[in-house]
C-alpha cells in the first residue's frame, strides 16, 4: 500500500528554478546582475572610455578586431570603428552591469564587413573565448548569402555554440517578415529576436509560430540613432534579461534557457504584450 507521499509526482526539473525566477524576482533580486557571465559581442567594436564613464564597474574588456584573412584577430584598443557596437554593449551593460564583455570588432577601419569575417569571429570565439552568450546584432540578408556552402558553414556554427552550450542571439532584419536574415532564421539552435516597445526594459513578447521567436524593448539609449526603435537594440536587451538568470543559474543550457524566457512571457500575460 502506498502512502501519499510514495505516489507523489516527481518534482519537475524546473520547479526549484522557476520558484525562484518569478518575473518580480528578476526585476529586484540583487544577485541577478550577470555576475560572472561572459558575454561577446559581435559587432563594430565599443569605447571602453565611453562605456566606463556610464559605467564605472564595468568589467575590464578582452576583444579583438577581425579580418577574413588573418588567423589572429588585430589587439583590441578600447576604441569603436563605429557607435553601433557602443550602443549594444550600454544596453547589456544597463540591463546586466556585472557581465564581462568581450568585442568582436567584425568591421575594422574599413566601415563594413562581409560573411567571411563574421564566420571567422564567430569560430575564433568558439575555440577562444569562454562566453556563455554571443549577441549579434547584425545579419547578412538572404540575397547576400546564395552559396549553399556559406549557408551551411554558418549553420555549423551556430549549431556547435548550442552543444558547447553558449547561447546566441541574433537579430532579425529592420523589415521582418518582408526580408530574411541570417542568422536569426536558423531559429532553434539560437534565439531570434524582433523589436517592440514595451512599458519597461525588461519586458519582452514571444511569437508564438513565428520564425523570430522573441520580441525585446527596440531603443537605446546611447549615440547616435539610438531612440530609433530597431532589432540591434532588442537584441542585447533580451541578451541582457539571459544574462541576468544565468547569473542565478550558470549551468542552464541554450533550450532551458529559452524555455525560461517563454515561460517568462507566458506569466506575466498582457505585460508581454507590445505596446
């Protein structure tokens, strides 16, 4: 005969967590900062003396400039080759300022960047780097990646950050759904993300059936263009909440990870809706 106790269900593998990650939670819990995360930033590089004055505890930056043709990345000086990669890292900084940053200046002095050099950063920081997420907040349009062997190459390597456990958020396009983007249409083994604008910073929406899973607050707040609502300024807020349970739990995997976030969205119901 069994006793209640001994027919009990078993406790659920995110039951402890999720008791301790309420949406409430995550907006005053002192410990989910980010602390001890690491965090890459794929872009046109950041201003460390920029980043410093908004943000004195700002962890110390490790980072390199990429070119397709050379195996080592060019040292990393503290300086932009434009405010766009600047921008990203003051909203991971605004929404986790105990994360390390780490910058893959993917453009250089040449103001642009072409697939090569994202597909070598990308690599390098695989074998390199010890990030536990990859915020790209940039795309290469479907029109510019016909080959089929660039496209898969990519794949591969979004797919290699999933099982070394490494979360990667990409962008959509500026026009989703009118135009496609990569790397945020690979969808499962990385987290898509659209732009909104919701109430505060740490809201974000999920699309249920949609390609580009997840919506994030669309403005930041620093240089130029910033206030104009765009998925390069979505991306690193939803980055940033990621960061911010990791720090509560380091160990998640990318699923259980974007579990949490739709979870997340599924509680707090209308406040998920953009506005």
């Amino acid at each position: 005969m069994h006793t209640q106790d001994d027919t009990a269900l078993p406790t659920s593998v995110f039951q402890d967590l999720i008791a301790g990650i309420h949406p409430d939670r995550i907006l005053t819990q002192p410990t989910a900062n980010g602390e001890a995360i690491r965090v890459a930033v794929v872009d046109s590089g950041v201003d460390t003396e920029v980043l410093q004055q908004k943000h004195p505890q700002m962890k110390v930056v490790a980072g390199g400039i990429f070119r397709p043709n050379e195996p080592q990345p060019f040292p990393f000086l503290g300086k932009q080759s434009s405010p766009h990669g600047t921008t990203v890292a003051d909203i991971l900084l605004r929404i986790a300022p105990a994360i390390s940053l780490y910058s893959a200046d993917v453009f250089g002095n040449t103001g642009t960047t072409d697939i090569d050099t994202l597909l070598h950063a990308l690599e390098y920081i695989l074998e390199k780097w010890p990030c536990q997420i990859i915020n790209l907040s940039l795309g290469v349009s479907e029109a510019r990646l016909i080959q089929p062997a660039k496209r898969q190459q990519f794949a591969r390597l979004i797919e290699r950050a999933y099982y070394q456990g490494i979360s990667v958020f990409a962008a959509a396009h500026n026009e989703h759904p009118l135009v496609k983007s990569y790397p945020a249409v690979f969808g499962t083994a990385l987290i898509s993300v659209d732009k909104g604008l919701f109430p505060t910073p740490l809201q974000f929406g999920y699309n249920v059936g949609d390609t580009i899973e997840f919506r994030a607050h669309g403005r930041g707040y620093l240089g130029p263009f910033s206030r104009e609502p765009t998925t390069s300024w979505a991306t690193p807020h939803l980055a940033g909440i990621a960061a911010r349970i990791l720090s509560m739990k380091p160990d998640l995997k990318p699923f259980e990870l974007k579990t949490i976030l739709y979870w997340l969205c599924q509680h707090w119901n209308n406040r998920c809706t953009q506005e």
